[in-house]
C-alpha cells in the first residue's frame, strides 16, 4: 500500500497518473493547505519540505521500514524503478525519459505554477502593485515552452518516444493551464493532450480525486478549489 498525501495540484495529480498506470494500491491522504497541514511532518508523512506530493510506501522493494519519497519528479522514478515501468528498457531510453521528466521538472511546472499565479490571484493579494511585466514575461516563457513541446511532439508520438512517466508529469500541467493563445495554436501538444485523455488511467486518476472529500470548497465543475486566503495567512507566518 502506498500513501499519496493529497492536495488539488498538478504535481500531484501526475503521481495519481502514474500509481493508476502501474497498478499500485494507494490511498489518498487529504492535506488541507489552508490549514497548514503542509507546514506539520506529521500530517505529511514525516516529510520536512512542506509542500505535497509526498508518498509514503508501505513495502518498498528492499524490505525495510516504510519509505518516504518527496519531489514529484523523485516519487515518478522512485515507482517507475520500483514497477519497472515507463522509464525505458535500455539506458538509451531511460536517459530520453529522464531527460524530459527533468524538463518538466525544471520547466513547464514552475514557469506555469508562476504564469498561473500572475493569471489569478496578484491582483488579489497585491492589487497596489502593476504586475504587468510580471505576467508578460511568464507569459512569454511559458508559450517558448510549449513551442519546444510541440516541436517534440510533431516527431515522436510521446515525449521520450514511448509513452513514460514524462508524458505523466507533463500532462496535469497541459490540462491545467495553456498559453494565452490557446492549445490549438499547438496541434502536435493538442494531439498528445488528447491521447492521454483518452487513457484508462488518466481518467481514473483524476476520477478518483474527485470523489475525495478534501475539506474546502469545491467549484461548480467539481474541482476542488484551492484555498489561497489560508495559504496566504501561512506563507505570511512563515
């Protein structure tokens, strides 16, 4: 059994993804941010970096104590070695699928999570402030990244080629927020897209945490919201 400490997040999301396609028990543990359960080891699994995902495996292939993994990118390898799945079969392979599991990592989440707070809430928590250049700029950066996907895109089927826990990490964010001119300005990343929403798993994945109950408010869609009022109190506090 594997513990998923849960919050409505597109790097949690890809670890849902990638529990469905490899057939690993999980339960989801709900943390609630705005609360600061994030901020307490002990409502995350033992982990110390204060922010979700965190998984927690029960019988990890050594044996041993339960192991704890924080970084989605880290909790992605850590069940692809653990299953043997979706992270190549030659070390060839598995360096593309790291290659692109890192550039997720490095790229399209951290520029979109700050393109995305721009979008939404600066006016809100700072609305003294001109954050024009701000979001110009991830903006910008953002549609650079999705042009180098699209270029990928139009010469492999999947990101590493084959399908892989890069084309996990990278779809949550794709489905979550898209450039300001739109997904079809990107037919190759429209396509993928598309694939991967078709998967059995993709579909349970998100099924599943939809159906959890994570204590705060939820939108008309369904969508758990994401609590920015406590969330802010804390980073504040911090």
């Amino acid at each position: 059994m594997i513990d998923l400490y849960f919050a409505t997040s597109p790097n949690v999301y890809k670890v849902c993804i990638a529990l469905e396609e490899m057939g690993l028990e999980y339960r989801l543990v709900p943390v609630d941010l705005s609360q600061g359960a994030h901020l307490d080891p002990g409502k995350l699994g033992g982990a110390t970096t204060g922010k979700v995902p965190v998984i927690v495996d029960h019988a990890p292939t050594d044996g041993g104590e339960p192991a704890t993994v924080v970084e989605s990118g880290a909790i992605l390898q850590y069940l692809a070695e653990k299953t043997g799945q979706f992270i190549g079969a030659t070390p060839r392979e598995r360096g593309e699928v790291m290659q692109w599991l890192f550039w997720q990592m490095g790229g399209l989440g951290p520029i979109g999570g700050q393109l995305w707070h721009f979008r939404a809430f600066a006016q809100i928590i700072a609305p003294e402030f001109d954050n024009s250049y701000a979001l110009n700029r991830y903006d910008r950066m953002f549609a650079r990244i999705w042009r180098t996907m699209d270029e990928r895109l139009a010469a492999a089927d999947y990101l590493a080629g084959a399908y892989s826990v890069a084309d996990m990490a990278c779809y949550p964010w794709v489905a979550y927020l898209a450039p300001a001119e739109g997904v079809e300005a990107y037919p190759h990343v429209h396509r993928w897209r598309d694939a991967l929403v078709a998967r059995p798993a993709v579909a349970a994945a998100y099924a599943r945490a939809a159906a959890l109950d994570v204590g705060y408010e939820r939108s008309e869609l369904g969508t758990a919201l994401m609590p920015w009022d406590g969330i802010m109190q804390h980073v504040i506090t911090v």
